[in-house]
C-alpha cells in the first residue's frame, strides 16, 4: 500500500511569463528530472502554510502564495525510495523577478538538486528530460490572469 503524501508546490513565474522549475539527480540512479518548488505538507500544517514554507525553503521568498489554482492526484517513487499516492495542491505566484537562495535547502535537496532555472513555455513541452507535473503548461495557461484592455 502507497502511503499519503500531501503535498504543496508553487508555480513561480516571473514577470517574463517564466517558469522556476528545480533539477533532481536521484541517488538511486533513476533519471533527472525537472519539478516546481515544493514539497510534502508537514504535520498540523495546512496546505497554504505549506506552500509558503517551501517557497521560503527552496527559493528564499517569504510571501502568502494566495488561493490554491489546482490539484493533481499522483503516484511516484520518492527521492528516499518510498512509493507514495500523493495529494498535490498547487499555488500560483507571480513576481517581476528573484534570485533563487538555496540557504533553506536540506541536506537531500542540496544532494539532489544540481540546478534550477526560468523556463519559457515553449520550452517546457519539448524539453528532453521529464518535467513535472507533465501537464505544466495546460495548468500555467489556466491559472494565467486574464491581460486588460485599456
């Protein structure tokens, strides 16, 4: 049986309309793979207080990430090798621009992580290693904030 993990992940994109997504080498030999900041809601925390935390951990920003834009229901194998049914709620923040700060990183994080990066959408869909969630850009273009017309 998979154990429950729920989850908090950003979608961080900056005033370019690009993408922060982190690169994962697993120890375990399996292949990299790219992913939104984020990770497993902590016990007593809520999946907005998760979300924040993360956010502050992984790229060094300390803001309210706003109203939850989506959910994805998932199965995978974690970085320490525990297959997980995982409860992802994901939160939308928009910024003119940041510097990622790796400080908060833990120990796994900066084993695994070997680098990050604003992706354009073009180039997510036909970039060669996996990205997740696999439908990025479906869940960016619908979170996107309608442009007004003066």
């Amino acid at each position: 049986m998979r154990r429950q993990r729920p989850a908090a992940r950003i979608l961080l994109v900056d005033g370019c309309g690009r993408t922060l997504l982190f690169r994962f080498v697993p120890e375990d030999g399996r292949p990299p793979f790219w992913v939104t900041p984020g990770g497993a809601v902590d016990p007593g925390e809520s999946y907005p207080e998760a979300a924040r935390r993360e956010l502050r951990e992984e790229v060094g920003l300390d803001r309210d990430c706003g109203p939850e834009v989506a959910r994805r229901l998932v199965e995978f194998l974690t970085l320490e090798g525990v297959e997980v049914q995982a409860d992802e709620r994901y939160f939308r923040v928009d910024i003119d621009t940041c510097d990622v700060d790796p400080a908060g990183h833990t120990p796994l994080e900066r084993r695994v992580i070997t680098e990050w990066r604003w992706f354009e959408r073009d180039d997510i869909a036909g970039h060669a290693e996996p990205i997740f969630p696999v439908d990025l850009t479906a869940m960016l273009a619908a979170t996107d904030h309608p442009v007004e017309v003066a």
